[in-house]
C-alpha cells in the first residue's frame, strides 16, 4: 500500500501570515503603543484620509503581520479607537478587502 504524502506534505508548509491595516485617526494614536505590545511585527506610517465625512484628516497607518488576530482584544481596540477619536467607525484592510467596522 502506497503511502499518501499529499497529507504529509500539507502538515510540513509554513503558515503564510495575514496583513490587517487599521487607519487610526490621530485622535487615538495612543492606542499603537497597546497594539505593539502584542504584535511584534508591524509598521506604523503618518497619512492623511479622508475617510470621515470626506474632510482631510490625519491618520496613523498601522499594518500587523500575524498568523491571526485575536478577535476579542480586535474588538476591544477597535471600541478604544472610537471612543477616543470620537468616531463612529475604523477603516481597516483585512484578507485584501477594505471595510469599515
């Protein structure tokens, strides 16, 4: 009996890491120190959008490689984020789509 590798092979790749951008508004800056702490690879860049109500703002970009995010401290960032930005939603990029939360 012939030994199924296709399995074997499967179980030996390395999982590729996801991307996930979040645009925090600069209001709530003080939440990428917190982001930090437990995502070691990430980059943070300073732009500006235009994604509340059309009018330029500034941003701070903060992309996150991982192998997953948690969802409940996710969801607990994001509500930090409006709370101190005073907004009613976040732009993020997750899986190549971009969506507001």
């Amino acid at each position: 009996m012939a030994e199924d590798t296709s399995s074997a092979a499967s179980n030996n790749t390395i999982p590729f890491p996801t991307l996930t951008i979040l645009y925090l508004p600069a209001e709530a800056e003080s939440v990428v120190e917190e982001i930090s702490q437990k995502y070691y690879n990430m980059t943070v860049e300073d732009c500006k959008g235009f994604f509340h109500g059309g009018v330029p703002r500034p941003y701070r970009k903060v992309t996150i490689w991982s192998q997953g995010i948690d969802s409940l401290w996710f969801n607990a960032i994001i509500a930090n984020v409006k709370d101190l930005a005073n907004v009613e939603y976040v732009p993020i990029v997750s899986g190549g789509i971009m969506y507001s939360i």
